[in-house]
C-alpha cells in the first residue's frame, strides 16, 4: 500500500518475512534427486511432521496415514466438501462465515445452510445448529478459531455439538469439516481444543500461511480423526477428490519443507501487544469491541448502522478496514492485527477522526 495509508484489510504481512522462514525456502529449493520438482501427493516425511505436531499440540493420537497434503486450506475445504457432499446433499456453515465457504459448497452441487453465531457472546448457537440438520445434511464446517469474531469455541460447546451430530446422525456419517488455519495463533495462553477430542468423524483442516504469515505460500492438510470409522475408505476418497481437482496438490519445496516450518510461527506476544493497543486505543475513542481470544483480527462495531459508509470515512482517514458486509457481519468491520507498529500509530487519529464526524452526522 502506497503513499501513507494504514492497511488492516487482509491478513497480509506488512513487515519482512523472518529469516528462519526465508532460510527454510532457500534450504529446501536445493534439489537434493532429479525427482525434487516432481509431480507428488503426500510424502511420508511431510505425513509425519504434520502427525507429530497435532500429537504435541493437541494431545490427540493423529497417525501419519491420516494426513492429506494440500495446497493449503481453500483446497482442503474444496476436497473435504466433495468427498462427503453430493448433489442435492446440505452443509451447514457457522454465520459469518469464509467467504469462500458457500461456493465451495456450491462446486460440489450441495447447498449451505447458515446458523449465526450468538450474537452476544459470539459462542456457538447449538441449538440452532440443531435445528438446521435434517436428512439432507452431509457435513457442518465449523471455524475455531473464529474468523472474523477472533472467537475460540469453548470445550463444553464442543461437547455439546459432538453430542448433537452423534444424535442426527442416526446411522448414516455426518462429517465436521473443522477449520483450525489459526489454531496456532491464540492469545494470553488459552489452551485450544479441536473438535477432533470429542467427535470421531471429524476432518481437521489447516493451512501453514497464518501460522508463517506467508499466505501465498500455499500448503496445508486434511487430518482424520483418529477415532473416525471407516477411514481407509475415506482417505481414498479425499484421493480421488483432490485427484478431480487438479490444483489441490501441496507446493514441492513447502512439502520438502515442512518438518522446519512446524518450529517457525508468528511471534505471538508481538500480536498480542498489538492486540492490546489497538483494543485500548479503540475503547479509548468510543469504539465497541470484544476482546478477540484468537486469530489476528478484531472484529468492531460500526458507530453508525451502515458499515460500508462508516468505512469509507474511514478511508477519507487514510485509514482502509474490511467492512463486516462483506463478511456477512453487517454493521461491523474487521481489522487485521498483521499492520506494521507504524501503520498502526498513523491510523489512531484517523480512527479518533471518523467516529467523530459519524457521531456528528
């Protein structure tokens, strides 16, 4: 971004990439075989750094088998809906939710059925969950952490939403798709959980470009519960899926990669000073918001009902945001924590200098 704007759109970096990432690329792009460059699924050696990883992290026995390399979370999603989604098939999705989600939905000829989150505490509305299953539901993709609420859905919730889809199920598979791209990426030391404790037929999906802070990087993977029935027919399922995909394949070098890249992350207490700041600061000025547990973004009320005009005084400000509409949050905007300390400093007055001219009218 030029000139002196503060950028908090996307999740994007907006300071160098770290040496430790930046050695691990020019460490791995070294061809070692004639074969480096290939055409390749999953290697053993990316199964297991991505295996031993989930067993330290979250404590649940993840076997190396039951990891699917991908090019990252999109794809993952994408080959997750169409091993378990069909024609005429529902999947409910948590409101708001990735843009992306509906399409990939869509592709597979399935329909998605939203649920909002409670709109108080931003915590799973199960009951509601509940309500929205019927015959027809092939799968419910949950994201914890919660983009854009910063929300970690507790393990009590989990419970219960295990409990839930344990009982709708009545005999036949109704998956959960549980996006975890930001599972790494949790504030003042809250432990998370997965799904994947409480409710076997679970797929975990994840994506290393949140955890780097290198979203064009893509890789990620599809991890089966280790309690899932039936997996050895679902993991040639995701085969012939990410097969009739044709992109959904995980970068060479990030494959080759993967066992250094599991030991970089985002320097947290970095984030979370950020977080701290600008949470003050907004609070501060008149803002609304609650305190994110996790992800890198807040998620804050706009002073006047239309999101989308409060966000363009917010750019007259120099100040850009993502307007909670286009997220299926209206009346919010979302700030991405990924700004640099600078931008961050320069943007204060311009938010002290929208909320008075929208209160002002």
């Amino acid at each position: 971004m030029g000139g002196d704007f503060s950028d908090f759109v996307a999740g994007n970096p907006q300071e160098m990439a770290s040496g430790p990432y930046v050695g691990a690329l020019q460490r791995w792009s070294k061809p070692l075989s004639s074969d480096w460059f290939a055409y390749r699924e999953s290697t053993p050696e990316a199964q297991a750094a991505a295996a031993a990883s989930l067993r330290k992290r979250l404590g649940i026995p993840f076997e190396p088998s039951d990891i699917c390399l991908t090019n990252a979370a999109i794809a993952a999603l994408a080959v997750a809906i169409r091993t378990v989604a069909d024609e005429g098939d529902e999947v409910v999705i948590v409101r708001p939710p990735h843009f992306l989600y509906e399409p990939l939905i869509m592709a597979a000829g399935a329909r998605a059925v939203r649920v909002d989150v409670d709109p108080r505490t931003f915590d799973l509305d199960v009951d509601a969950i509940a309500g929205a299953l019927t015959p027809l539901t092939r799968a419910v993709i949950l994201n914890t952490p919660h983009n854009p609420t910063g929300k970690v859905f507790p393990p009590e919730t989990l419970k219960r939403l295990a409990s839930v889809l344990e009982d709708a199920a009545g005999g036949r598979s109704v998956y959960l798709l549980s996006d975890e791209a930001y599972n790494r990426i949790v504030f003042d030391g809250r432990p998370f959980t997965s799904p994947a404790a409480y409710y076997p037929n679970t797929m975990l999906i994840y994506s290393y470009g949140k955890q780097l802070l290198a979203p064009s990087e893509r890789i990620g993977y599809i991890a089966l519960a280790p309690t899932m029935p039936g997996r050895e027919e679902i993991r040639m399922a995701i085969i012939t899926a990410q097969l009739a995909t044709g992109y959904a394949f995980p970068n060479g070098v990030l494959q080759h990669a993967l066992a250094d890249l599991e030991q970089i992350s985002v320097d947290m207490d970095l984030m979370q000073r950020r977080r701290d700041l600008m949470v003050a600061a907004l609070r501060e000025t008149g803002y609304q918001l609650h305190v994110p547990e996790a992800t890198f973004y807040l998620l804050v009320r706009s002073p006047i009902p239309d999101d989308l005009a409060f966000t363009d005084l917010l750019a007259e400000e120099r100040v850009l945001v993502m307007p909670g509409s286009m997220l299926e949050a209206p009346g919010y905007f979302r700030i991405s924590l990924t700004a640099s300390d600078d931008m961050i400093e320069r943007a204060l007055p311009g938010f002290a200098a929208a909320m008075k001219r929208a209160v002002q009218g």
